[in-house]
C-alpha cells in the first residue's frame, strides 16, 4: 500500500480518509488495497481507516486480533458493539467526509460492498460517506506499462488462436467431418494450454445460429449444436497469461460457414462495426477535447448508433466493461444501461467494446476489442479489428 500516494488522492478529492471494513470476506477490493490475504475466515467486522494525514488505524475484535496483523499504522481493540461504535467515532473525528465501498443509488455495484447499515453507522458519527470508486480505480484497476505488456502478449496468442479455431472448423465441414460447437471450444482451451494462457476457469463461447443469441451462451458436450455449411457463426474468447499480475485479453468474432452469408446476418454485423467505431471515436475526441469521458457517455454514443438502426431493443447488454487481472475488472465500464458508470477512462483503463445484437431464435452478432487508455489521453487498441465477416469456403 502506498500511503503517500493514496494521501494525495484524498487531498484532490477535498476527503477526510478513506474507510475500509469488512465481515464474513464481503469485501475484496480492502484486501487488495491493504495487500493482505483476504480468503482467511473473518468472522468479525474490522475497520481500517485511512487518514488524509497521518498514519492510518485498525480497528480489530478480541476474537480476532490478528486479522490485520502486518498492516501500517496502529491497532485498537474492540469487545462490545458498544466500544466498537465508541472507538470508530474516535478514530474518525475530525473527518468530515471519508469513502467507503459504497455507490449512491448503486449504480456502481461493483464496488458497492459495505452494508447500508454500516453506512448509517458511519453517518450516525456525523461523516459523510461518499463512493470509493474512483479511488478503486486509481488504485487496484489502471495497468502500469509492465502489465500492459502482459495484455499485449496475451493479445497476439488469442488472435492466432482465434484464426486456428476458424480454419479448424472449415477445414472440417469442407472435409465433410462431423465437428460440434464444443470441440472447437475444446480446441480452444487446449492451444491456452499449450501457449501458457489461463482463462480462470470461465470457458470461451463458441455458438452457431440462435445458440449465441444468449449472449453467455456456454457450449456443453449435452446442449452442443453440429456445426454445417450455412450457419452463422460467433467465437468470443478471454484469457491471459498464466503469471502472477498479468492482464486479460478478451475479444469477439463473427463469421458464417460458407461464402454467400444472410442478408439479415450481414446488415446487423454491419451495425455493431459502425457502433463499435463510433464508440471508440466518442471516448478519443472527449479525450482530445476535455481531456475526460465517462463510461456511461461512451456507452451512449455506442448504443445511439444500434438504436438509430432499429435494433436497439436487441442490444441487451453494457457496451463493455474493465479488464485487468480478471476479465470483469475493478474499473470503469462502457455502461449506461446495466448501471450508470460514471467513472472517467483515464490513463491506465483497460475495457473492452463490445455491441451486440441478439435476435431470439435467429441469430446474433457481437464485435470486441480491447482498448487502452495510453499517457497522451488517446485509446490503443491491441489486435486486428473485424471489418468484415469471416467466410469459411466450403
């Protein structure tokens, strides 16, 4: 944990602090923000306040005294609820606002972890308690030059991953061979074995026809589909490399198993590229002009455009949303219609863009990339992008 850094966070921010806590392991990003272990059963609630000067202070039961043990600053104790409000009132006087894992109106869920009663708790010692989202973000989410690194590596295996698994399935209905959605997804994970990448147990997409039109649609060796000349065709695939601190790669494709594709078919491919485009023009030109852009704008600027083309009742999901260590990250998210992510890509985002369009026993298309956040303000993507769909001469 770099205090001097997160100090000077609360300092911009006008904060008192910032407030972590925890019972029963509901909060991992205090364990991440401290750099202890967080899987160690804790069967009692603990504090940990960060001041805006000076040094920090852990507030720890009887029963479990150890808990925070290896964390800076001082440690105090608590037996009764009584003395824990007692002592929590002590440590926070003085700060008037402090952040807490908490979203208003939740519309950032995914840092939302502390209960409502606690937060009243807070409140009731005469603190505002605001979101520590953004402070998540700068902390836990924005990849150093290093872990992009990671990204980038991770990037050019799927890729080619990506092109074997569409060459592996003409080669085998050309050959007139009997291949299923979920051998090629098999495929798949075998080439991540083989190139040291790890998926983390969240298995690739690989569906024909209306499978994919749930958009986590997973194949199984029970609900798999044959795969034939004339069906449509989506491979959507994460993963990254199998080492400690690297960062997910995760991209989507589109192709059809033959030469002459259905209109429909290529009409909405045609509309998720030009939002996809659209989106990732939104967030530079904010970039350029203003030097910020949400997430919820971008997701908007996105989804006009599949709106505008009549679909947008079948664009059912986000935009996209933060990659790091995890494919679903800590950071901010394409998204103003799941949540109201209000968070800005800064330097150091990393998020994929993802529109889609889902027709219920048809079809569906979905384009992604993966796009970063460099030091000059402007977004990098890893990767070829799909201009046009994938056909499989057969």
């Amino acid at each position: 944990m770099d205090l001097t850094r997160i100090q000077e966070a609360l300092r911009r921010r006008g904060l008192g602090g910032w407030l972590l806590c925890d019972f029963h392991n509901r909060d991992p990003l205090g364990y991440r923000v401290m750099g202890i272990d967080g899987s160690k059963f804790t069967s009692r609630r603990w504090f940990y306040f960060i001041p805006v000067q000076g040094e920090p202070t852990a507030v720890v039961s009887r029963v479990e005294p150890a808990r925070l043990t290896g964390v800076r600053g001082t440690q105090v104790f608590y037996r009764s609820w009584r003395e824990l409000h007692a002592t929590l009132g002590g440590v926070l006087a003085g700060a008037r606002r402090v952040a807490m894992s908490y979203s208003p109106m939740n519309n950032i869920p995914y840092v939302a972890f502390t209960d409502a009663g606690t937060v009243e708790l807070v409140r009731s010692l005469g603190v505002e308690v605001v979101s520590s989202a953004d402070l998540v973000q700068e902390f836990q989410s924005l990849l150093s030059p290093e872990t992009f690194a990671t990204h980038v590596r991770a990037g050019e295996l799927i890729q080619g991953i990506k092109d074997e698994a569409f060459a592996f399935i003409g080669a085998k209905v050309g050959a007139g061979e009997r291949i299923t959605e979920h051998e090629v997804q098999q495929l798949i994970l075998r080439r991540f074995d083989d190139e040291g990448l790890d998926c983390m147990g969240e298995l690739p997409i690989v569906g024909v026809n209306d499978h994919p039109a749930n958009p986590h649609f997973e194949p199984t060796a029970e609900n798999t589909y044959v795969i034939r000349k004339g069906d449509t065709l989506l491979i959507d695939l994460w993963a990254k490399l199998a080492t400690p601190g690297a960062v997910f790669y995760d991209i989507t494709w589109c192709g059809f198993v033959g030469t002459d594709p259905p209109r429909k078919y290529v009409e909405i491919f045609d509309v998720v590229c030009r939002a996809r485009d659209a989106c990732l023009d939104f967030i530079n030109e904010r970039l350029r002009a203003t030097g910020s852009c949400r997430g919820c704008d971008a997701d908007d600027a996105c989804r006009k455009v599949v709106v505008d083309a009549g679909y947008g009742d079948a664009f059912v999901h986000r935009t996209g949303h933060s990659i790091g260590e995890e494919v679903h990250w800590t950071g901010a998210n394409i998204d103003n219609l799941e949540t109201k992510d209000e968070r800005e890509l800064v330097p150091g985002c990393c998020f994929s863009i993802e529109p889609g369009i889902y027709l219920d026993g048809e079809m569906a298309v979905r384009t992604e990339i993966d796009g970063f956040v460099r030091e000059d303000g402007q977004v990098a993507v890893v990767g070829d992008i799909q201009r046009e769909l994938v056909l499989l001469d057969v």
